[in-house]
C-alpha cells in the first residue's frame, strides 16, 4: 500500500508508520509513545543535543581513521552533525527527557536523526537505510552506556560555562552596588537584632564574595567532567569497538568540543559511576542555597516601605496586589528563591538516582540528565534576571539609614574600649528605657566629652579594627585626638 505521508520502518516488535517529513525512526517514535511523563523533550536542553552530535561525529571520524567506516559515509554523517551542533534540527528530538532504558531512546533519536540528514545528503531519501543505517554506521563501535554519559559531561560542561557567565554578570552587579554604596553608614544585625554598624557597601560586597567563591567551586567541578566512557561500549569492556578506537574519538572529541577531555583509565567503573554528577550537583545546591538567603537579606532589607526595615529600595517591576492598592512586592528575588527551592529537589533526585544503579550500570541517567539541566537551566537564568532586574536597580534610603544608626544601641559597643563593657551595658539600658540616644546618656553622665565621643564614634572607626586609648574610668576621661568627621548627631 502506498502511503505518501508516511514510510514504513520496522524493528524488532514490527513494522510502524513513520511520518515521512520526520528525521527521526522507529524506535523514537515507538519512545516518543512510550514516554509521554514530563511533557519536556530532548529538544529542550540544546546544550545535549549538540553534545550527541559532537560524539557522533568524533565517533565517526575515528572509525574512518580506523578503516571501519567508508569516506563518504563518514563525511555525510559528519555533516550533519555538524549542521546539529549549529541548532538545526533540533525540533526532531521528540522523546521526553524521562525515559526508561538508560537514555537509549536518546541514543537512537540521535542516531535516526543523524542518519536521515546524512542520506538527504548523499541524495537519498529518509528511512532508505540500505545506504547508511542508524546502528550499522552512525552507532558504530558505540552504546548507549558510553555515548549518554559522554554527552551529558560534555552537555554539563557547556551548562557550566553559561552559568559561571551569568554568575558573573551578578557579581559585577553586586559589586557595583558595593562601591556605590560605600560611604553609606547603617546598622548591622545578627539574629535579626541590632548589633554594630558597617556600611552598606560592606553588606553588598559579601554578595559579590560568596558568588566569587562559587564561581570557583564550579570550575573545580567542571574538571571531574572532562573524564570520560566513550569506547567502553557496553559495560565497560569495550566490546565491538577496535583497541584503538577509545583514544582515536577522545582524541576528535577533545579537537571537536574545545575540552580537555580524557579517557577514564578504569572504563568499567567509569559507565557505572555516577559520582561526577553528585559532585556537580551538591555544588549547585550551594549555590542556590547561597543565592536564596541574598535574596532573603535583599527582601528584608527593602521591606517595608513604612513599617518595615526600608534601607533600600527594589525597582518596582509590577503591581503587588489585586487588592492593595500601591502595593509593590519584591518579584524578582522571590523567583529566585523559588529556583533555588526546585535545586534542592533536584539535588535530591540526583542524589538516590546514583545510589540506584546497580552493578555495571547507572539505567537512571535520564532523570539525573534531567534535574541537572533543570537546575543548570534555572540558575542560569535566575542569576541574570536578578542582576538585571533587580540589583542594578537598587538605591539605599541614605537619611532612614542615619537616622537608624543614630537612636541604635549598638553604639554602646564602640564604646567598650573606653568606659568599659559594664558602663557600656548600662548606658545601652537606660537609652532603651528612657528613649534616648547612646550620645545623650553618655554626656549626661559625663563618661566622655563630646569630644571624645566624635573619635569614638568616627565612621572608620566603627566599620574597622583600630588601636584604642586606655579604658577610662566611670567619671575620668582619656585623650584621644578629637577628630570632626562623625556619624551625624
């Protein structure tokens, strides 16, 4: 019977129609039926599809190096691999991300793909596989158990690369705001308490520090990646593939990708282990563990706006209410911390998708692939919006945090080294009970001039260590070099 819009493909459970316009075969489409979970295909992470094609195509030039695969067959399949890596075709990886058999439906959508650009290219048509077949010549000396793994360490390279970018980009944005921020004196709080005064450009720089550190922690991950299964065929013993196939497609890889590669030395124990992921995944988590608690300083720090902290202000992004008229809510660090929610998860997923595998290999490498690049995905994409949408927008309520600083107690701190810590504890009761300031008790009582209260009370002497003068006594006073440049009083 003649089906003009569709060819017939078979496997080993019989024939099926394949849509005849598809890139892909058979046994996608059979996975395509069989997977329908997330509703998330393989088109949606391209950073794997472009890895596929990368093994794909070093597999290839290999196997031609080798003698095992004709010149023109490895120039077609080359081709299009090539033409995946520049994001064509892409639309034609149809199977969800999550998927039973150990991402050989992955595997084989490549392989099928891959193949019937390759045939348009030698002049024949898709699914005309006598000419160049999915298994026979595009899975060449491979499996499904070097090929996946390999590619999600490559894809999870790539992942890395764009994150550190994007944390970058937020770095500077905290950075910015540090030295925008510098001269601004305010409280600092531990246990949501006052305690003693920094400035706000200090609180903006810890940001930028933490990203700094993660930032590293990720580029230490990164170099677990780069070892590799590829020519471990099946379990690790190499199988099918020609003693020196494992080095020759490491070799294009490596040339192909632009990453130091390696091959792992123990190929056995590399297609069942799953420990680079864990790794890569808990530093993740740190990240967004990290990120969520900036962006709960930075919700705290702009409540408000009349009965909150308001030391600074978040660019209004939207209305905050369909109720409260004027409202405005801190949008955009609230998506992050939903992100950063949805990494712990994930973490969590990768985590018992290790423990699981069993003997000689991982079959839960598709649900790893998936939190991973969700989470990779996220992240990316949260770091942007908060620097860009947020951070760079902030500016600081410089009189309310005068004001503050001014009436706190935590002032009585910076005078420990000069009336002592009990006088100090005293004086710190009193303004509390009687609503007073620290710099009106202390005159009061007459522990110190106002002279020696503007030195004490400098600003670089409250946000750094300094040499003191001699403890004076409750009624006694000490000389300490009376400078003018004070907090305002």
């Amino acid at each position: 019977m003649n089906h003009p819009n569709h060819r017939v493909e078979y496997d080993l459970l019989g024939d099926r129609m394949v849509p005849q316009e598809a890139y892909y075969g058979v046994h996608t489409l059979r996975a395509k039926e069989n997977f329908e979970i997330s509703g998330t295909r393989i088109s949606a992470f391209p950073n794997l599809i472009i890895a596929l094609a990368a093994v794909k195509q070093a597999a290839a030039e290999a196997n031609a190096e080798l003698g095992l695969l004709e010149p023109t067959l490895r120039d077609a399949i080359v081709a299009a691999c090539i033409e995946l890596r520049e994001g064509h075709l892409h639309d034609q990886f149809v199977v969800d991300i999550i998927q039973g058999g150990a991402g050989t439906s992955t595997n084989m959508n490549a392989n099928e793909v891959i193949c019937n650009r390759a045939l348009e290219i030698m002049g024949h048509a898709r699914g005309d596989y006598a000419h160049l077949h999915p298994n026979e010549h595009v899975n060449l000396a491979q499996s499904t158990n070097d090929v996946y793994p390999t590619a999600l360490r490559i894809a999870t390279f790539f992942a890395i690369e764009y994150l550190i970018e994007a944390m970058g980009r937020l770095h500077d944005a905290f950075e910015e705001k540090a030295e925008e921020f510098a001269g601004l004196l305010k409280l600092g709080r531990t246990q949501l308490q006052d305690a003693v005064p920094m400035t706000l450009g200090q609180e903006f720089s810890t940001y930028a520090v933490m990203l700094e550190e993660d930032i590293a922690r990720l580029r230490e991950a990164s170099a677990l990646i780069r070892e590799i299964n590829l020519g471990a065929t099946a379990i690790g013993t190499g199988i099918t593939a020609h003693p020196d196939y494992a080095k020759k497609a490491c070799d294009a890889l490596r040339r192909i990708t632009g990453i130091e590669l390696i091959t792992a030395p123990n190929l056995i124990e590399a297609t069942q282990d799953c420990g680079a992921f864990v790794q890569i995944s808990g530093v993740l988590k740190r990240i967004a563990v990290k990120l969520s608690k900036t962006c709960n300083d930075l919700r705290l720090l702009s409540s408000g706006p009349r009965a909150g902290l308001n030391e600074i202000n978040l660019p209004p992004m939207q209305a905050g209410s369909s109720i409260m008229p004027g409202k405005v809510n801190p949008v955009i660090p609230e998506v992050v911390n939903q992100v950063a929610f949805e990494v712990f998860g994930n973490d969590i997923t990768v985590t018992f998708a290790a423990e699981g595998g069993q003997l000689q290999l991982n079959a839960f490498e598709p649900i790893i692939a998936s939190a991973l690049f969700r989470s990779f995905k996220h992240l990316t994409a949260a770091c942007t919006t908060l620097a860009d949408k947020c951070v760079r927008g902030i500016t600081a309520n410089a009189d309310h945090l005068r004001e503050t600083l001014e009436r706190s107690l935590a002032l009585a701190t910076a005078l420990n080294p000069y009336i002592g810590y009990k006088n100090a504890t005293s004086v710190a009761s009193e303004a509390h009970i009687n609503n007073s300031t620290i710099r009106e008790v202390v005159l009061r009582r007459g522990l110190m001039t106002s002279e020696q209260l503007d030195e004490a009370l400098r600003p670089d002497a409250l946000i750094k260590p300094r040499v003191h003068g001699n403890l004076i006594s409750v009624s006694g006073t000490a000389d300490t070099g009376v400078r003018q440049d004070t907090i305002p009083h």
